[in-house]
C-alpha cells in the first residue's frame, strides 16, 4: 500500500475551522445544535468540532454518537464489525442535528445513520458534515458540509487520522501497490 498526504495536520486544522464556521453560518441558535458522530472516526471527529465549536458560541456545543450499523442494507458486502454503543445527550426534538462521519462513499452508512435516528425522535433539522467526499455514491445523498472532495478510484481508501487517537493528525489517500498509477507521489 502507497499512502499520500492529502490534508496535512495544518490543513486539518483550518479545514475543521471553516467546518464549525460553516455550521454556525447555517444554525442561528448554537445551543439547538447537537453533533452525532458515526462510528468509527465520525465519533471523534464530533469530539472535536464540539470544541472548535465551543470558543466560537460562547458554550459547550452537544455532541454524541449513533451507530447505524443494525441498518445497513448492504452488511453481506461490508462486513461486520463490533458495534459501538448509540449515545444520545439530550433529546432530538427541536434540535438540528449534524451528522458527523469522516468519509462519505456511497452513501449507505448515512442511510442508514438516517433511519436509525428515526428510533431516537424527531429533529428539527438534520445536515451531514463529512471530513472527506471520495465519490461513488450509489444513493441520492450529498454531504451539506464537506472539508475536501477526493475524486478516488474504488480499490482507494481515505483515512482521517486525529491526534487524540492516532501519532499523526491528517488525511491521507490510500493506494494498492501496483494500481498502475505510479508512485504515490506522482499524484
């Protein structure tokens, strides 16, 4: 696998800056706002636009996770993975919800993200910000907040790497050796 820096740990930082700024542009009332990450890095991407967010409003923003994994139309061809508790802070009503995840592909995960929300109540509103758009949708779903489109082939992979988790902070695109692109830095 060849493994090329697309965000380096500076760009991330200004790119989650302009992500909680864009929030804030299209929520009046910070305090409605409730940040649901999907696992397994939509979590703590959440964790930590909740404090970006934070200095900007003036207030500790809401933030939680929600596992979609139990609505998956598609698990026969993703797998199975272990499933990660759903925590919800406070009540749905009247509340815009962002949905966090840090990759959107085809689709399916916030799909399904979609439906299980339903379980939890009714939101006022409901946006999805993602870290990275890689294309390849197979469903009508279009992130409303995006830190950086990839356009990738489909053996590729995107992988968000943050420093409460991880060594490095950045996102980086991820190649098979041998996919007849040359070397990683060829671009």
């Amino acid at each position: 696998m060849s493994r090329l820096e697309i965000l380096s740990s500076a760009d991330l930082g200004r790119t989650l800056d302009r992500l909680a700024t864009q929030v804030l542009e299209i929520e009046a009332d910070s305090r409605s706002l409730l940040l649901l990450g999907i696992p397994t890095r939509g979590v703590a991407l959440a964790e930590v636009l909740a404090s970006r967010l934070e200095p900007l409003c003036g207030h500790p923003v809401d933030q939680g996770a929600l596992d979609p994994t139990f609505h998956r139309d598609d698990l026969e061809r993703v797998g199975t993975r272990l499933v990660q508790p759903t925590a919800m802070p406070v009540g749905l009503e009247g509340r815009h919800v962002v949905l966090v995840d840090d990759v959107i592909f085809t689709g399916r995960t916030v799909r399904a993200a979609l439906e299980a929300l339903q379980a939890w109540g009714r939101p006022r509103r409901v946006s999805l910000l993602v870290m990275v758009d890689r294309g390849h949708r197979e469903l009508p779903i279009q992130p409303d907040f995006c830190g950086r489109m990839v356009p990738t082939r489909r053996q590729e992979a995107i992988q968000l790497c943050l420093r409460g988790i991880d060594r490095e902070e950045g996102v980086f695109l991820i190649r098979p050796d041998g996919d007849g692109r040359g070397p990683a830095s060829d671009g």
